[in-house]
C-alpha cells in the first residue's frame, strides 16, 4: 500500500512536471519558426487595421512588433491573425497564435478560468456610447428603451446590461459578432447607439463618412484595463512580453525617445546604462539579446511615441493621454526598475 501511495505521488508529479513543460517553450518555438504570430483585431482604426497599402497599424499592432524586436531585433518579424471577439481566446489557447494583442480587458474570470496570462496593460480604458448627434441624447441615461448595437463574447455586453438594469432602464440589443459589421450596422441605423470601450468608439467614429455626425457620450460606465495575453504555464514567454510593453513605457520615463536613444547609449546614469543594456543583466535574464530595450525604442519608440501616433490627439481619434499618460503626469502607466 504505501508502495502505491509512493506510485501515485510519483505519476501526479510526473504528469505536472510533462504538463509544465509543454506549456513551457514558446520562445523556442518562436525562434524555430522565425517569427511571432500575433492575434490582433483586424478591423479597428488606431489599434489593429491594415492600411490601403496592406500595412498593419495601430497601438496593438506595435506592441506586437515590439516583441518582435525584442527576439529577433526586427519589427518585421511577426505575422498578424484577426481574430474576433468570440475566437480570440480560442486561437491563444489552441496555440494558433503565440501571444494575443488585442484590445483585451484583464478580469478576474478570465485569468482564472480560462488558462490565460495577461501582460503589462497597454491601454487604460473604459465602455462608452456612441450616439448620432441628431439623436440628441447628452446622456446614456437618456436612452431608455434603445436599440444598442453590441459585440458578443465581450465585457462590453454584460457591462450594458447591467448599466441599463440599474438605472431602470429597457434596451433592445442587436448583437453582430464582427466589429466592422458591427459599425456598418450602427452607420445604417439599425440601432440607436454603439456600446464598447471608448477607444473603440473613437476609432469606429473616425472611419465614418463624416465624423462629426457622432458624438461618444460622457458616461463611462466601466473599467478596461486593455493587455496582452499569453497562455498560462510559460513564465519566461510571459516575462518577455511584460517586459517589452514596460520597456517602452521606462524608455518614457526616462527621456529616452526613438531620436535621442543612440547618444543615451553614453549616458552616465546607471539607470540608462542597465536599461538600453551598456551595463549588462537584463538581456540574459529574460534570454534575449542585451540590447533588447535598445533596439525596442530604436526601432518602435517609447510609449508616448506610439500612442501618439496611432492614437492621440493629432490622429482622428484624437484622444487624450488621460489614465495613459506616466504616473509622474497624472496617469497610470508606471514601470518597474529595470535592474
């Protein structure tokens, strides 16, 4: 009998310690192949959309090619997968894709249940409404009785149905599970306002035929904290794509922009010296080259660079820096030392 016990407590640990390792390797993987394969939106202006030239766009898509930058030191070396709403977990899980950057809210149930990791957050965000002007609604708890467009399969849809319920107001939704549908719906008529978070509805209003036809309402009705996600298990695969987001919000912090990173390289600072790799350390912890951080700012940016550019407020979305701004201005976007 206790020969048995000893067994089972052997097999158990056996079989963690072989579930351990298959979770484990992506960075092996990765190199293998060449590249990474990212899961992204698709068809969201700012965040995830390629151009009229085929070009992939937007702040998700280069947290993407930062990681990318961060393996291979080329932001060309990550191949993008739309995936919507509904399959985007699926895809993570099934190993489809190697890391998912799009636009996705951290929540409770989703780290526990399903065997997800989610990363540095890359956007603080929160669920709006976008309304035609010549509604004439000034406030959500103005649309008792609406026909709400809403994508499935997302937070944005339990959030409006509790929002409604508590202010003792009816909605009628009208669920489409593609985004682009989604908005075409909205345009059409078909429903009185679009719920999502507001950078969606920034991004959904600056593709319409005329923009200032639609204004996004000033309750915000949630929090989003939007990540990058990972299956759960890999803990360096996790800590690289952690650390290549933080990577760009440190370069912020500390001065150091896509144009001022090569004389930073002279830096007498410790802190820039760890950080663009001078000193070394922090590339071989993580398994990466020394000049991961370097070559991240080099060839993205810092974060402040990346959002203003797919983003703030001289896009069209024209959207604030607001919770995203640095904690030293107010916001929440805050790095660990690199050391």
């Amino acid at each position: 009998m206790k020969l048995f016990k000893t067994s089972a407590v052997f097999l158990a640990l056996l079989l963690i310690f072989t579930a351990s390792v298959a979770l484990a390797g992506t960075l092996e993987d990765v190199r293998a192949k060449g590249f990474i394969q990212a899961g992204v939106n698709g068809d969201l202006f700012g965040f995830g959309k390629p151009d009229e030239k085929g070009v992939w766009r937007g702040l998700d898509v280069d947290t993407a090619r930062a990681i990318a930058v961060a393996i291979f030191n080329d932001p060309n070396a990550v191949k993008f997968t739309p995936l919507t709403a509904k399959t985007r977990f699926t895809a993570l899980q099934s190993g489809e894709i190697d890391v998912l950057t799009r636009n996705c809210t951290q929540t409770l149930g989703r780290d526990t249940a399903l065997g997800l990791d989610f990363c540095q957050v890359n956007y603080y965000d929160g669920q709006g409404f976008l309304v035609p002007k010549k509604l004439g609604v000034k406030s959500a708890k103005e649309l008792d009785g609406a026909a709400v467009c809403v994508l499935p399969g997302t937070t944005t849809e339990l959030n409006v149905a509790d929002f409604f319920r508590s202010n003792g107001m009816k909605m009628k939704p009208v669920v489409i599970e593609n985004t682009a549908e989604l908005a075409k719906a909205f345009f059409a008529g078909r429903c009185d306002c679009l719920t999502s978070d507001a950078s969606q509805l920034a991004g959904t209003r600056a593709v319409a035929a005329n923009p200032k036809d639609y204004i996004i309402l000033p309750e915000i009705i949630s929090k989003e904290p939007l990540a990058p996600a990972v299956r759960h298990g890999d803990n360096q695969w996790k800590d690289i794509v952690n650390y290549s987001v933080l990577a760009m919000i440190n370069a912020e912090e500390l001065g150091i922009t896509s144009k001022n990173v090569d004389k930073m390289l002279k830096s007498k600072d410790p802190k820039i010296k760890r950080f663009l790799g001078v000193t070394a350390g922090n590339g071989k912890a993580l398994g990466l080259d020394e000049k991961f951080a370097y070559n991240i700012i080099k060839k993205i940016g810092n974060y402040g660079e990346v959002f203003e550019r797919n983003v703030g407020v001289n896009t069209p979305l024209g959207i604030e820096r607001g919770l995203n701004a640095l904690w030293t201005d107010g916001g929440l976007m805050y790095s660990p030392p690199f050391k």
